[in-house]
C-alpha cells in the first residue's frame, strides 16, 4: 500500500462499488421473484394446490439480497485509490452475478412451476437447477471477497 494521499474523489468508486452491488442485486431479485410470480399465478389456476409449495424460487430470489447485504465489509472505506477501485471491482462483482443469477432464477421458477403443476415429479429437477442458478450470485461474492481483502 501507498501512503502517499488519494485523490480526492477515490472514496466516490468505493462508495458506487457498494451501490452497484445492492442496485445490481435488487434487480435480480425484483426479475426473479417477478418472473417466478406470474408462473405461480398461472400454475394455481391449474392446481391450487401447490401454491405453498411453489413459492420456493420467490424465496430464493429474496435470498440474493439478503447474502449480499450479510457479507457487506464491515471496515471503513480506505480512501487509497488503489483499494476503492478494487472495492469497485467488488461490488461489480457482487452485484452483476446477483443480476445474472436472478435472471436464472426467475427463468427456471416460471418454467418450473408451471411444469410441476403437469408433473409433480419435476419439483426436484426445479429444486435442483435453482439451487444452481443461486450459486452464481455465491460465485461473485467470492471473487469480491478475494478483491476486498487485497
């Protein structure tokens, strides 16, 4: 690290690192449970029955956010250039793979749900993808917690 003193407006990309990652994020989840919701509302004309259980990609959507906003840096932003622009990097990171795995998310759910009110033996193929499609957003909070910590 340098000592010698950051430009003034170093603090700013920390600052929008952070906000890209929950904005990015938010916009996942906002698609996914949407997306997810209108297969739901389809799915229950057919089989009422199976509203409860099909709220699993709905939560899963929300689970984006909240794994987000839980790993978040607790330290203070350093105003080393160097090091707000990777935590720039980090939220980037956070918050596009959060954008990408909502999109997923949503896709798989709608399909899913309405699938499995025709074949009930889907749901676990559903589960399973989803929880696949989850892991993408964990893929980008590893690489933003190996950006944090440089």
């Amino acid at each position: 690290m340098s000592t010698e003193s950051a430009p003034e407006y170093a603090s700013f990309f920390a600052v929008m690192g952070a906000s890209a990652a929950m904005v990015f994020s938010a916009l996942g989840a906002a698609y996914g449970t949407a997306k997810s919701g209108t297969g739901i509302a389809a799915m229950s004309v057919m089989r009422p029955e199976l509203i409860m259980k099909s709220i699993i990609p709905v939560v899963m959507a929300g689970a984006l956010i909240l794994v987000h906003i839980r790993s978040a840096p607790k330290r203070k932003i350093n105003i080393i250039s160097n090091l707000s622009f990777l935590q720039l990097g980090a939220g980037l990171s956070v918050g596009l793979s959060g954008l990408a795995a909502g999109f997923a998310i949503g896709i798989v759910g709608d399909a899913g749900v309405r699938g499995t009110a025709q074949q009930p033996r889907l749901f676990v193929g559903m589960i399973l993808i989803l929880i696949f499609a989850e892991v993408l957003g964990l893929y980008g909070l590893i690489v933003a917690l190996i950006l944090s910590t440089k």
